[in-house]
C-alpha cells in the first residue's frame, strides 16, 4: 500500500519512488511480482504518464525493478547489484543524515538506535 | 390510446423521480455537484436550498404532465411526448444549474475552498484484481457484440429473398402496424444501432474498471473490500443489460425473416427483466456507490475530481492533464467522461454524431 501526499513539498515522482522501495523492502512486494503498468499507475493517481516513468525509470536504473514487455515493470530478487555511484550516494544521504542529526543535539547512541528501529520497521531482520 | 397515455406518464414520472432522488444517491461530499465536506452539508441553508430544488422540480413536473395529457386526450402525437419530455429536461436542468450556482456561491463565502488533506493510497494488489475483472467482464462483452455479428450475417445471408415491403414496426397487438420500402438502410439501419450500443457498452465496462474509487483511511480493508464488490456487482449488471439489449435488437431480423414478433409473453419477460436490471443497477449504485463511510475530511482519500475548478456546472469534467477517460460523477450516479482527454472528445463527439446520424436514417428508411 503506497501512501502519496499531493500537499507535500517532495515531488509526486520522488514520494512514488520511496514508496515503493520501503513496500519491496517491507515485503509487501515480493520479487516476480508485477507492478501495476505506467498507464494504470497514472490513472490512478491521477498525474502524467511521464512522471510515472520518471519513477519507473530510476527505479530500474537502480537495480530495483526489471521491465519486461509483456509483464511490465517486475520485482528484481535481492539483494541487488549496487553500482559504485549508487554506494557512494549511500554514504552521502547516511553522512547527511548523521551531520543533521548532531546538529539537532542527538548522541551516538540515541542517533543508532533510532537507526536500528527503522532498520527494523522497514523489514530488515 | 389508454395504454399509450399510461406508459408515456410512466417514463415522465421515472424521469422526474429519477432527478428528484440524484443528491440523494450521489457520492459523498458532494452537493448539487459542488465538493463540500460531509459535516458541513448538514447546514441549515443548504437543506433548503435542497427543499426548494425539489419543490420546483415537483411544480415542473405536475405542471408538464397535465400539459401533456392534456394535449396528448386531443391529439395523440408523439412529436409531442418528444417536445414536452425534451422541454421538462431542459426546466430541470436550469433548476439543478440555479441550486449549483446558489451552493457554489454559499460554499465560497462560509467553507474553505482549499482542500485540506490530498493523501492518495495505491493498493497494488487492488488493482490487480480489478485489472483481471475488468479482463473477464471485457471477454462477457464480447457475447452481445456475436449476437450483432450473427444478425447482421443473418440480413445480408438472406437479403436478396426479403419482399419489397418489410415490417418496420409491431404494435402492442403484435400486428404490423408500419411498413418500409426495402434497401440497404431499411434493413441494416438496426444492425448500425446494434453493433454501436455494443462496442459502446464494451468500452464503458472497461473503462469503468479503470477509473479511480476513493476510500476511507480509517476503513482501508472495508472500503477497498466494498469498492471491488461495486465494481463488479457494476460490470454484472452492465453485462446483463447489453445482453437484454442485443436479444431486443435481435427480434428485428427474426421479425423481418418469420413476418412476425416473438410471442406477447416473451416480450414481456423481456422487459421485465430490463426494468428488474435497471432497479438492481439503481439499488448497487445507492448501496455501494461510494457513499457507504461517512467520512470526515483527515479520513477521506483524495482524488482529482475533488477539485471544483475540473467541473463545469458540476456536470461535466474537463481535465486535460487526467490520464483517466472516465470519472464518477458528482451528481448522480454513475460515470462522467473527462473531456478534457483527447478520447474522451471522440466519444462525447462521436455519440453526438451517431445518435443524429441514427435519427437521420431512421427518417430515411421510413420515408
């Protein structure tokens, strides 16, 4: 179940993206599975076929979905293949995220095990 | 004539009865086709807006109706049913466009015209299951469109051994009551009609699949649950009036083949069966038609049709950069094309086009 908010600031394409990606992770999409088609995503929602590729795309260029011609966009299995780039934005975001949180006054300890919870929720073992 | 006078006063009072019960049966958070949250349609200048609407409809439709049976014990004309059901549907409209406007202009100066919360859920799993329904009922469809097939090969197989003059029309007796002159338009001009009506039907099955329901964030498994059991209860019902349809449409080549029409009784289990299906679609739509979860505004998912400015008159949604072909309307049950999507114009164009065109070839064979 993705959950999109047109009041927010994040743009449509980018909030469909990480949808999807905590869903696969949470194992609410499972691999071999078939997302719904660009156009019935779009219909859906209610926004350009263009911005649902958009996802699509990037999704795909990330390893996390394959597209098939007759199936349309499939769940790729894990773990993926990560790609230098793809690590090295990894640990950007993860030092991004650490630089905001020191500066928002959180301690080592509070900052991981607030990492663990997540790591939990969003289905890891 | 007696009967004549009963059916016609029949269809006038379905008719008004039909527009005196559409907010009634419309979605939630709608009124008169404004968007107004469900807690605040319970204010007491809205109900009598709603009271009025309903006392002129009343007014419009007594007074037409002694009008027309008034004219109709003089002369019995079905030019003149036609002109005084036209003239009574363009009254209502006007009343239903001066309740919108009233409304609209209430909503801007007393509720917030900014919608509040814009959360959309998508259900993967939801739409697969519609998308595999939507396959078979589309599969279902095809059945009426054989039937078309198989009487227009059943004319053309035996057209150069009709007689000159072919029975046109039956009357409630079963006896011929209108003749026509033998070509090409006489006798295919049905089989135009029948092939349109299920193509026709076809298409709104399938894009009544493909359009967005809304659910309640509070009641996600329910609504979700209640939007599929809609759908499909939607497609069944759509699928038995097309097949209704067809078999009706088929009795004109049986008729020109054998010289006569089907038995009285099985004509009357044909329309019966027509008024149980249309009863059935009215009783799915006012049960399950998006109106089950009274919701408040933090529960309700959001849906582009929301927005007041895609409506014209409440009526008709333009909206160019929607993907969807057809929306719910808002007042009424049922659908709505999106006109502002390029096929969308085609069909609103195009059924323009063929109901004159049918109306023009009707005139043409009759002559």
């Amino acid at each position: 179940m993705f959950e999109l908010d047109f009041n927010s600031e994040k743009p449509i394409y980018l909030q469909l993206y990480e949808e999807i990606i905590i869903g696969i992770s949470k194992k609410e999409l499972h691999y071999g599975q078939s997302l719904p088609s660009v156009r019935a995503m779009a219909e859906e929602i209610g926004i350009n076929l263009h911005t649902v590729n958009k996802t699509y795309n990037l999704l795909k260029e990330e390893g996390y979905i394959a597209m098939d011609r007759r199936k349309g966009a499939i769940i790729n299995p894990f773990p993926i293949e990560v790609k230098d780039t793809q690590h090295e934005e990894w640990t950007h975001t993860l030092k991004l995220l650490a630089a905001k949180s020191i500066l928002q006054g959180m301690d080592e300890k509070t900052f991981l095990d607030s990492c663990k919870m997540a790591y939990k929720q969003t289905g890891g073992e | 004539m007696t009967a004549n006078i009963l059916l016609f006063g029949f269809v006038f009072t379905l008719i008004y009865m039909s527009i005196l019960f559409s907010q009634t049966l419309s979605k939630k958070n709608t009124f008169f086709g404004v968007f107004i949250e469900e807690k605040d349609k319970k204010a007491k200048d809205l109900l009598q807006f709603k009271q009025h609407f309903q006392i002129r409809i009343t007014i419009i439709y007594i007074l037409s109706l002694a009008s027309l049976l008034f004219y109709f014990s003089i002369n019995e004309n079905s030019l003149l049913l036609l002109l005084h059901i036209f003239l009574s549907l363009i009254l209502y409209f006007f009343i239903y466009l001066r309740t919108h406007q009233q409304i609209k202009r209430y909503k801007d100066q007393h509720f917030s015209t900014e919608i509040a919360n814009k959360k959309v859920i998508i259900n993967p799993t939801f739409i697969e299951e519609r998308n595999k329904w939507k396959t078979i009922f589309t599969l279902l469809s095809c059945i009426p469109l054989l039937i078309a097939c198989f009487s227009c090969l059943t004319l053309i197989v035996h057209y150069p051994s009709l007689p000159n003059e072919i029975p046109m029309h039956f009357n409630i007796a079963g006896e011929v009551d209108h003749y026509a002159q033998k070509s090409v338009l006489s006798v295919f001009q049905i089989s135009f009609l029948h092939f349109l009506i299920s193509i026709l039907f076809l298409f709104i099955t399938r894009w009544s699949f493909q359009s967005r329901v809304q659910l309640d964030l509070e009641h996600i498994e329910q609504s979700t649950t209640d939007a599929m059991r809609y759908l499909k209860l939607v497609g069944l019902n759509f699928f038995i009036l097309n097949l209704l349809i067809s078999v009706l449409f088929g009795i004109f080549p049986y008729s020109i083949l054998t010289g006569h029409i089907p038995s009285a009784k099985i004509m009357m289990i044909l329309i019966v069966l027509l008024f149980v299906n249309v009863g059935s679609l009215i009783a799915v739509y006012a049960h399950y038609g998006q109106r089950k979860f009274l919701s408040t505004p933090e529960s309700r998912t959001y849906s582009l049709e929301d927005e007041d400015r895609y409506w014209l008159w409440g009526v008709f949604y333009n909206n160019p950069d929607d993907p969807a072909i057809m929306v719910q309307k808002r007042f009424g049950v049922g659908w709505t094309i999106n006109i502002g999507h390029s096929t969308g114009k085609i069909i609103l164009i195009g059924t323009l086009i063929f109901t004159f065109l049918a109306i023009f070839m009707g005139f043409l064979a009759n002559k």
